[in-house]
C-alpha cells in the first residue's frame, strides 16, 4: 500500500538514513517498527530505550518484554494482528523523555505509517502517544480503557505505559499490570471481530 507513492519499506529507508535531529548521532539503529503492517491495528510507545537501540526492535527491553507477555497473554500477535512502533524512532540519551523538537522532527515517520497502514485500532502506549497522536493532555490513568472515535472507522485506545507497571507488583488484582491486561483483552476482542469482517 503506497501513501504519496511510498510504501512502508521506503518510509523505513528514509527512517534509517534521518538526520533530521540530534538523535541520530547517538543512536546506534533506527527503531522503524515491527509486526503486521496490514492488520489494521497500530500500537505507538513513546521511543527506544537502550535495547531497543541496540537491537533495532521496539519494546524489547525490561518494560517491553512486560508488555509483550501481557499481548501474549491477551491473546493478542504481534506477527499477525499489530504493527507496533513509537513517535519517536531514535533513542533519547538516557531515556529521557524526546523534547518538542525531536517529536516534531520525527512526525512525518509516524504519519507515513498510519496514512499507509490506514488503522481501525490505535492503541497509544503511555501518555506521550496520547498527547502526540489524539492531542489528549489528561493522566492516562483518566482515560485509559476507553474506546475513543478517530475519524469516521477508527477507534483508539490508551493503556498504561509498561514502565509505570513495573513500578507495582505484577498480576494482583487491580494492579496497573492486570488492569492493563484488561485493557488488551477489550483490545484483542475489537481487532478479533474487524478480522471477520
Ligand atoms: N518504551 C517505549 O515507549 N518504546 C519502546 O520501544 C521501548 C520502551
């Protein structure tokens, strides 16, 4: 599928070669974004940490491997039913949260994406994807689980990002950790049922 006659795989060229800001001289790989870019469903972190920039690949550090085992758990694939990425696709130092300018300067990533992978499902990861995709400036913590509309056949989602769970302890109940496993499950249901349509 081609926005502006790119496909993803040229999106992602141009990602690996970006200078449009100061991440990338200290990023050792680009993280473009993995799964299925024809499943209609997009889950947006906020950047790489260090393993994800050392591996090239989202969400694969401490925090992530969190999330991934919730995915799982809520049946959901991260091959068949999602395409998973960030608003921003170079590693701030030190993990800090990317400033304006870096998530200015990385926009045109993250909109080629969704305008080439079309999504009925967006989930936004954390309150950085909240605030940069839906323009929502509250705590996920008020918003979190709710179906909210996104153009006229979208719906969006915001959860807990993973680093806030591993502040808790994992899988008691009511935690931030099962309550997020909720939240995926309500979000495997929606991406199941647009799959037979
Ligand atoms: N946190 C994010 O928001 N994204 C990643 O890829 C890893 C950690």
């Amino acid at each position: 599928m081609l926005a502006n006659g790119l496909s993803l795989d040229d999106i992602g060229s141009q990602a690996f070669n970006c200078q449009a800001c100061n991440l990338a001289k200290g990023r050792l790989n680009v993280v473009f974004g993995v799964g299925n870019p024809l499943s209609g469903a997009i889950f947006i972190g906020e950047a790489p940490g260090a393993q994800e920039d050392e591996l090239g690949l989202p969400f694969v550090g401490r925090s992530g491997k969190l999330l991934r085992e919730l995915m799982v758990k809520a049946g959901l694939s991260i091959d068949n039913d999602l395409y998973l990425t960030n608003i921003v696709k170079c590693r701030p130092p030190g993990n800090r949260t990317p400033s304006r300018a870096e998530i200015d300067a990385c926009s045109y990533f993250i909109d080629s994406q969704m305008a080439i992978i079309k999504p009925k499902t967006i989930v936004l990861i954390g309150s950085l994807a909240l605030k940069s995709i839906l323009k929502i400036n509250l705590p996920i913590s008020q918003i979190r689980g709710k179906w909210l509309d996104y153009g006229s056949d979208c719906q969006a989602m915001a959860i807990f990002h993973p680093a806030y769970l591993l502040r808790f302890g994992q899988g008691l109940p009511n935690s931030p950790s099962e309550v997020t496993l909720l939240d995926l499950r309500k979000i495997y249901s929606r991406i199941d049922k647009l799959k037979s349509i």
